[in-house]
C-alpha cells in the first residue's frame, strides 16, 4: 500500500505567498509605503532630529549617564563596573555616525540655498560638535572618507586627531556667517535655541574656545591666536540664557530626562541606583557649596557609632531623628559613615552595594538607604534644571579665566573664576537664601587665591569640575589635559589612572582592518596599557609628548 503524501496547510499558504511575490518586482515589495526619498526630506525635521539625538546622547552616554562615575560625581551600587570602575570594553561609535548621517543629509539640502542658510549653519555646528566628541573619545577617527557608504568608500581612512581637531575649528568658523536669516525656519523646529541668530554664533564661539583649550598643549601658538580671536569678535556664551541647553517636554520615556521614575519600567532602580559619590559629596560639604542641596538628597538613615551598643543594627530615635547604631567594635570604621547628612559611596568599591553596613538582604540592591541618593528632583521627566547642556556660560567663564592665566587674553583671572561658580550656582537654582558673593569671597579654599592648592591652574579645574555636574565629559578630558583634579581610586578600578580613550569598535577590526591598523599604529602606550595599542590606557596625539602646531 502506497503512503499518501501530505502536505500541511500552512506549507501550502506560504507556498502560495512565495508564488504570488515571485510574480511581482522585488524592488516594489521591498518598498515602505511610509518611506521619504532623501532629496524630500524636511530640513526643520533634520534640525529637530539632529538636536534632539545630539544633545540626549552627550547627557546620558557622555555624561550623566556614564562620565559622572569617571569623575567621581557619582557611583552605582548596582551594573556598575563600566559607570564606576572603567570595565570599558571595544566601543563602537554606531550612534553618533548615525546622527552624523542624518546630519549630513541636512547639509546636503541645504547647500548653496540661500533660503535655508540658518539649516546649514546648523548642520556645520553639529557636524563639529558631533565629530570634535567622537575624536575626543577615540583619537584618530575616519573623517574624510566617512558617511560615503552609499557610494564607493566602504572602508574609509583613518584621519590623525590633529585633522579632525583642526577640521572642527575650521567648521565653526564656517558656520557662523550662514546665520543671517531664520526665515524658513518653522516653529519649535529649532529646539534649542528657536532661531535666535546670535546665540547660535555664540554657541558656535564657545565650541571654538572650548576645543582651543583642548589642543593648548599640543599647539599653544595656535591655541592662543585662536582663543584670542574669538574673545576679540565677541561670538561667545555671556550670560545663561544662551546656554546651549535642551529641555525635555516630558511625555514619555524618549523626551525625558534620562533615569527618571515616572516613565522607568525598572521601578525606580534605574534612578535609585546613582549614589552620590564620597569624593563629589565631601568636597561639597568642606567647603560649604549651596548646590549640594540641590543635587542630592540627605540620607534616609544615619549611622552612628558608639561603645555601649549591644544590639548592633537597631533603630533609635535620636533628636527626632531615626538613627541606626552599631558597636563601634562591630564593623571596620573604613566601611562606616556617620554623616548626619549626606553621605557617599566612596570610589570604585568592589561591592558597593555593602557600603555603610548595609543588609543587602534586608534591603536589596539600590535601595541602600544609608548612602544619599540623587535629589528628587531628578526623579522627574522634566523640570526647570533638567536639560541637556552642551556648553554653558560657566564653562565658558572658566575657559576665559584659564586664558587669561595663560596670559592668552587680557582681562582679571579671578573675575572670570569668579563668575564661573556663580553662574554655576544660578544655572542650578541654589542661590536662594545664599549670599554668593559673600560666600565665593570669603570661603577658604574657593575663594581665589586662598586653599592648599599646588598652583593657581589647579584651584581652577577644580571647581570647573565641581560645576560641571551632568557634562562629566569636559571634566574627564580636563582632567587628562591638566592633571586636575588629582583623584585617588579605590580597589576595583580598573587602573589607578583616568582612561585616556575608548578602543575601536569591533566592527572596524573586522571590516576596516587596514585602515584600522594604520591608525593604532599612531597610538603610544602607557604603563596602564594591557591589551596593546588599541587599550583605553594608550595615547592619541592629543596626551602624546611634543609640541606639534599646524
């Protein structure tokens, strides 16, 4: 007896819809009905888009998000190694290029259209912002041959830092005769600054100030000339309503400020999570800074410490206050802190989540209630401080107080300082009930001039360190230029040294390997460097030995 051959329905549907698509153009299946062809594109769209992206990924990868670990401004007691501990592994740049290529499309639009002139001003300042980071983070990066992979460039060269950095500048200074006129510009396209023409030329000075300072110590001759110039035209950030500072509307999850609580899916932890770290919290408590209030919250339950305790652990009320007592025999005094008020993880712990005696089992990870969390205030979607801040008018104030100590500039060092930190104050609203003045000129150690600092350059980045909570990224690169601030690293970090870049995507090992291998052929290793020349520890040009002006 022969067997029946069967065939299950399903089979004979798909079958049937491979028929039907064979009999049809591929091209045309293919087709998203949704779609818009590149040359139709909105150029107020693309300036949204590239803004929105730009200005959300330098808070929450650059920044807040990461770099406030690096910095010492904060820690996680919770997936912490990369935040905390620089456990960086090969980073790819994926996001940015794809910004980038959006970007570029906005500057292919609006070439040579003189309607659409503040677009491409635009798209010229973002490209630099956008690449002057990418080279920041990496070294050598592609540039030249980059965004072509429509065309004939799939495995583009590698430019040295030294061009990408020159190339920023050069796209600055560009940029800014192209804001003439905003008069194609619909409205709340521009979500940054709504088509004010001036505070975009400033935005684009205040890129050029900052990136001078960046190559001071590899080209000084030109860094000075550059700076100079710049102050001179007047094209800068002066005052904090020209901030280069996105806010967030706040409806869902992707316009939010990162980590907050109403939108998180996570319960909370995302948020609960960030500590303030010991060194940011100390330091702010030392010298008496009317912005801790505003940054952190005062810890749910002190830890005290006494001889006569006989249960360790219990809860007693102390002033009004509920306390947690423990036999000051009972615990390492290292691993205590009996700050009444705020209190931070100290940096690069191997378990974090321990610290200040906590039970994890009692009270789980990031939910350590003895250690400060971050102020509710960024537990909010949006609010009055939450923005995404690109460059501010402290930053600004700080760049001038180090060229006028370099004698770049004319004008008071301590004037420039000064402003800094107060304009730091105003920005985070913690001047209420402060005499700033007061308390800028007479507080040990802030005050200009006063403090055991090592030289005047290192009271400077100290407090533009301070300031620049939630746009770590200027701290960290500070930091690596200058030597300032001198931080001490605890037992897990990776290395008792900052990183000094990200490595290579692995993508490029793979597909651009020549060029790739070109390019970390320039790197120089350090002491630090374990895993050859592409390590987090090697040098690009900018930290290599040797002046090297254009």
């Amino acid at each position: 007896m022969k067997m029946k051959k069967y065939i299950p329905k399903i089979l004979i549907v798909v079958l049937s819809m491979i028929l039907m698509v064979s009999c049809r153009d591929l091209t045309e299946v293919n087709d998203n009905p949704n779609a818009v062809e590149p040359d139709k594109a909105d150029p107020n769209i693309l300036i949204t888009t590239v803004i929105a992206k730009t200005s959300r990924m330098y808070l929450d990868n650059f920044g807040y998000g990461r770099f406030a670990g690096v910095v010492q401004h904060c820690q996680k007691d919770a997936w912490f190694s990369d935040f905390n501990d620089f456990d960086w592994d090969a980073s790819s740049w994926d996001g940015q290029f794809e910004i980038l290529r959006t970007n570029e499309l906005l500057l292919n639009l609006t070439a040579d259209n003189e309607y659409y002139s503040f677009h491409h001003g635009v798209g010229l300042v973002m490209k630099a912002f956008l690449y002057g980071l990418i080279t920041d983070m990496w070294g050598d990066v592609p540039y030249t041959d980059a965004l072509q992979g429509n065309g004939d460039v799939l495995t583009p060269k590698y430019d040295t830092q030294k061009e990408v950095y020159l190339t920023v500048l050069e796209l600055l200074e560009e940029a800014i005769p192209y804001f003439k006129s905003s008069s194609a510009l619909e409205k709340n396209a521009d979500i940054l600054y709504n088509g004010d023409l001036e505070k975009w030329k400033k935005f684009a000075g205040s890129l050029m100030l900052r990136y001078y300072m960046r190559v001071s110590n590899k080209m000084p001759s030109f860094a000075s000339a550059g700076f100079a110039a710049v102050v001179n035209s007047g094209n800068y950030i002066q005052s904090i309503d020209e901030d280069a500072a996105m806010e967030f509307p706040g409806n869902n999850i992707g316009d939010s400020w990162p980590y907050n609580t109403v939108y998180d899916d996570t319960g909370g932890s995302n948020f609960r999570r960030i500590k303030a770290c010991k060194t940011f919290v100390d330091t702010l408590k030392y010298f008496n800074d009317p912005r801790i209030d505003n940054w952190f919250s005062k810890v749910k339950y002190p830890t005290k410490l006494s001889d006569t305790v006989t249960v360790d652990g219990a809860f007693h009320k102390i002033g009004g206050q509920l306390v947690r007592l423990y036999n000051t025999n009972s615990v390492y005094a290292s691993q205590v802190d009996t700050s009444s008020d705020y209190v931070g993880l100290p940096p690069n712990l191997i378990i974090p989540e321990s610290y200040n005696v906590n039970d994890s089992m009692q009270y789980q990870t990031s939910v350590n209630p003895f250690v400060s969390f971050l102020n509710d205030k960024f537990a909010e979607p949006k609010g009055d401080i939450l923005k995404a801040r690109l460059i501010t008018y402290s930053e600004v104030s700080f760049l001038l107080a180090e060229a006028s100590l370099k004698n770049w500039i004319s004008g008071d060092v301590k004037t420039f300082y000064d402003n800094g930190i107060r304009v730091s104050i105003e920005m985070w609203d913690a001047a209420d009930g402060v005499d700033i003045d007061d308390w800028i000129n007479n507080q040990e150690g802030v005050t200009w001039g006063t403090g055991v600092w090592e030289n005047e350059l290192e009271q400077l980045i100290f407090q533009k360190w301070v300031a620049s909570w939630t746009y770590e990224t200027e701290a960290w690169l500070d930091a690596l230029r200058t030597g300032y601030p001198k931080f001490t690293f605890g037992p897990g970090a990776k290395r008792a040294h900052l990183p000094y870049r990200y490595m290579y995507g692995s993508d490029e090992v793979s597909y651009n390997r020549a060029n790739y291998d070109e390019a970390v052929e320039r790197l120089r290793e350090t002491d630090y460097s374990i895993k050859g020349k592409d390590d987090n520890w090697s040098k690009p040009w900018l930290y290599q030995d040797g002046i090297d002006e254009p």
